[in-house]
C-alpha cells in the first residue's frame, strides 16, 4: 500500500473528525475508514494505526502528522 501526503492528510483529518464526533471508540475505527474511502481492512488497519501513532497530544494538524508517516 503506497500512500501520498495528501492522502495520509485526508485520511487523519477523517479520523480526527471521527474522534471529535465521539462515534465509536477509535479502536474501532476500521470499520469506518473501510466505508468511507472504499479500502480493505487490512489497509484500513495500517492507516488507523499511523493515526494512532502519530496522534500524541492532538495539538499538531493533519498535515504536520502526515509527513511524520512519510
């Protein structure tokens, strides 16, 4: 699975407004990354976990953690 910026951009600020929403528990935010972009669960997988990696404080942008998986 090769992922751009941009990419990776769109899908945390996803998973950010998910998290914000209060939806689902973010561990079991597969399921919707699956839905919403149309991916397997095994890339949906792989993204949740960057996110989650990457997430920290919450204080940094989509962008900035975006480059932090590049």
């Amino acid at each position: 699975m090769l992922i751009n910026k941009e990419d990776w951009t769109t899908y945390f600020k996803f998973l950010d407004a998910l998290r914000e929403s209060g939806a689902t528990n973010m561990l079991g935010a597969g399921p919707y990354i699956m839905k919403a972009f149309e991916i397997p669960e095994g890339d949906a997988r792989k993204i949740l976990m960057a996110w989650m990696r990457t997430f920290g404080d919450g204080t940094e942008s989509a962008e900035v953690r975006a480059e932090k998986v590049i």
